[in-house]
C-alpha cells in the first residue's frame, strides 16, 4: 500500500551535510515537516519527504549554513517528465488505439465450423466471389445479405449462419438439417418421366390419380395440380411428392477406338494479385494467355509471424490444353462405353437403383457399340404443364 501511495504522491530523499545539521533536523521536527527514513550520513543525514515540503527547506539550511542535495526521486509527477516534449510517445498509443478501433470492421480472419474440407474449399470460393476474404471490409448490411446470396448460388449450404466479431469471421454450416426448399408461384402436374410400374406413392401435396401396382406410360400425369371443392370448383396447389416406380430402359453407347481429347501441353503461366484493406492491386502486365487453357486460382492470406493481416494473395495459373489423338484398347473402348451408358442412366434418375442388367456388344470398323438394358427402381415423378395459380 505505501508503495502505491509512493507513486501517486511524488516524495524526494535528500542530503543535508556540514554546517549545523542538527540544529537544521530539530527545527524540521519543531515545524511538523514529515521526514522520514531518516538516516545518518558523512558530514550530515539523508531523509525522505513529500516533494512539496523540499522548496520550504532551503531557508532554514540557509541560516544553518546546511547544504542540501536532492539524491533520489519517486512517483508519478517525476516519471511523467521525462515526456514532457515527446509527444509521439503519447500520441502513438492513440492513433494504435484508433487503427484497432476502425480495422475491426475488416476480416482479419475465417473459421469454419462444421465443414468437411472439401465443401470447404467450394464454400471459400463462393465466399471470394462475393468479396468475402482476409481484408475486405464487411458491415451489417453486407453481413446480413450474405447468407440469401449464398443460398440462391449454391442451396446445399442453406442453413448457415454468419457471426463476424472483432475482425474474425465464422461460418457455420449445419450439415444434419436438409437445404430448404424454395417453391415458386406456379402450379404444375407431376408426370411420369418414363414408363414403369408404380411401386410406392409418397404424395405430400396434390391430388393423387394413380396407385401402386399401376402401369404408367411416360407423360402420363401422376399427382394433379388441380384439386375440386365441395361445390366442384377447381383450385390450384403445388404437388410435392415422389412416385418410385420399376423402370425398364435400353440405353445405346458407342465408343470409337480413336478419338480426339484435350489434355495439358505442360506450359503455362503465373499471374496474381494483391488486396489489402479494401484494395486490389494486380499485375500491371497479365498474361498472354492460350487459345485453349483452364485456370486455376489459389489465395493465401497473408500473415505476419503467424498473426493474420486484413489482405489476400491470389495466385493464378494459366494452363494449356491442346488436342491429342487417343488410341484405347477393345478392353478400354468397353468400359468408357459402359461408363458412358451408366452416366446417361444417371442424369436422368440420379437415385436409380439398378435391379437387373444386361448387354449386347457390337464391333463396328471405328469402334464398339454398347446396347445395355436395365431393370431399376427411381423416382420418375416430373413437373410439366406450368400454368398460374388461381
């Protein structure tokens, strides 16, 4: 405690030597000046008091014929003036404090939280094409509009969250609930995309026309918009639902032993740019370029002994392609034949499940003809015939 009393209250220890000095320390005493840590020394004594007792010594040494020496000083006021006329050494401290203040609405920083690294990285380049990155000034407006962009350019990541704070942004992605489901204003039927049996219904909403068991030919309406009331009259609503059905379809692939495909040459070339507080600098030359070429970009941001800075390296790279002659196989002609009738099979039923299956191969003088035939389970409900809702 007297320390810090010590330090708010700035005291002096002094040296009073030769001359009558213990006349001097009696009329010290007699006048209640408050000496302390009195001390014996040649020629006189050392003490300590309140520096603003020291000026009225100098009268009563005087008529002692006592010289004194300041030897040491403490507290505040004597710390304090050693800055006096070094104003950077206090201005500095403030325009710190200011910078902190105002680099805080800067994205210093990316977490992620529950994101597999690979949706990760999609999730990161959909954040940078939006101008989302180490450095690029963000407020409430931009923080509030990004999670609707991010759901119009890529529903998979609809249920997320955004929370900025100090500098540091966090995206969290909530994988175990389903990307919600934006309907429009329009009434449409739900058809048949094939022909096939129907095996199980699962009609949310609409008025269901047919039943399992049934036989359905392609664009044959399954769930209708169009729904009657009590009095007869029709009103419109939005069928939702899935309709599996047991498809059988033949699909034809060829294959050519020879054929042309793009594959990198091995040259390419490098360019970049920078951005840092808000602003971009890129390279004033660029590149060339190749008439047939994929790029590649990968950003970094930058760090300074391990301490992240509000900027962005992006580094791209141009590669190029040229055509080449392939030769395959009769191995290899078959199964990029088979890979390509299964692909066609699955961008029409993307749950397809294949029951049974079968093949025939012809060999033509260019290559290989593939006719396969699959028995499969998928939903074949689809919507047509849009019209306004009433």
């Amino acid at each position: 405690m007297n320390r810090w009393i010590g330090f708010f209250l700035p005291q002096v220890q002094f040296w009073a030597r030769g001359g009558r000095f213990e006349v001097f320390l009696s009329r010290c005493l007699d006048q209640g000046v408050p000496l302390s840590g009195v001390q014996p020394a040649p020629g006189g004594f050392t003490a300590w008091l309140p520096a603003r007792y020291y000026p009225g010594l100098h009268r009563p040494a005087r008529r002692c014929r006592t010289l004194l020496r300041v030897q040491k000083r403490r507290g505040a006021a004597f710390s304090f003036r050693r800055l006096k006329g070094r104003w950077g050494l206090a201005v500095g401290p403030v325009l710190f404090a200011l910078v902190l203040q105002f680099s805080q609405n800067f994205v210093w920083d990316i977490r992620y939280k529950g994101v597999e690294p690979a949706r990760q990285a999609r999730l990161s380049a959909l954040l940078y094409s939006m101008d989302i990155y180490q450095g690029a000034f963000l407020n409430q407006q931009i923080l509030e509009s990004i999670p609707g962009r991010i759901f119009l350019s890529s529903p998979e990541f609809g249920w997320l969250a955004l929370n900025f704070e100090k500098g540091c942004l966090t995206v969290e992605v909530d994988q175990t609930l389903p990307a919600p489901v934006v309907e429009d204003d329009l009434s449409a039927d739900l058809v048949a995309a094939s022909d096939g049996v129907v095996l199980r219904m699962n009609v949310q909403e609409g008025l269901s026309l047919k039943q399992p068991g049934q036989t359905v030919a392609k664009g044959e309406v399954l769930v209708s918009a169009a729904r009657p009331d009590r009095d007869g009259n029709l009103y419109y609503s939005h069928p939702l639902g899935s309709v599996t059905a047991l498809v059988t379809k033949s699909y034809q692939c060829e294959q050519p032993i020879q054929f042309e495909a793009s594959f990198p040459t091995g040259r390419l070339q490098r360019d970049w740019s920078l951005s840092f507080l808000g602003r971009l600098w890129e390279n004033p030359a660029g590149p060339e370029g190749f008439g047939e070429e994929r790029v590649q970009e990968y950003r970094r941001p930058l760090t300074l002994f391990g301490f992240a800075l509000p900027g962005m390296f992006c580094r791209t790279l141009h590669v190029e392609f040229a055509g080449q002659t392939i030769r395959l196989t009769a191995d290899g002609a078959v199964e990029r034949a088979r890979y390509a009738c299964r692909k066609a099979l699955y961008e029409e039923f993307p749950d397809a499940v294949i029951r049974t299956e079968s093949e025939k191969q012809e060999w033509t003088d260019t290559g290989v003809i593939i006719r396969w035939e699959v028995q499969f389970e998928a939903d074949i409900a689809r919507r047509q015939n849009e019209k306004e809702s009433e």
